[in-house]
C-alpha cells in the first residue's frame, strides 16, 4: 500500500532538490524517499545511541571503545 505525501518547500531547497535530482538521474519523489528512510533510520540509531550510552556509563564504559572490547 502507498500513501500519497503532498508538501511545501521554500524555493531555494525547491530548486537545490531539483538540481541534485537531476544530477543524479532521478526523480525528486525517489530522493525525496531515500532521505526521510535515512533520517528516520538515524533518529532511532541515535535514540538506541542515547538509551544503551546511558546503562554503559552505569557500568564503567565511557567510550565507543570499552563498548567495543565489552561486546567482542
């Protein structure tokens, strides 16, 4: 199923869309799909980020790297 999204964009980022777009070789609808998958994507790796950083640092772990040595 498909939902139809219907959007306004200030001129300047109507246009820079439109040039990267074409630069591209696709249409704006597909960038337009990809980005919001991507943001939407980060926002919860961020939010995982935020909530696990939290119980790490309960426990000692301060840095990406005693995370890493602690899960390998």
């Amino acid at each position: 199923m498909r939902s139809v999204l219907s959007i306004s964009l200030p001129d300047k980022i109507a246009r820079e869309l439109d040039r990267f777009a074409k630069s591209q070789g696709r249409n704006k609808s597909d960038v337009v799909k990809e980005s919001i998958g991507i943001y939407l994507w980060e926002s919860r790796f961020e939010g995982a980020r935020k909530s696990l950083g939290a119980r790490a640092k309960k426990k000692g772990m301060v840095t990406d790297e005693d995370i890493f040595k602690e899960v390998s």
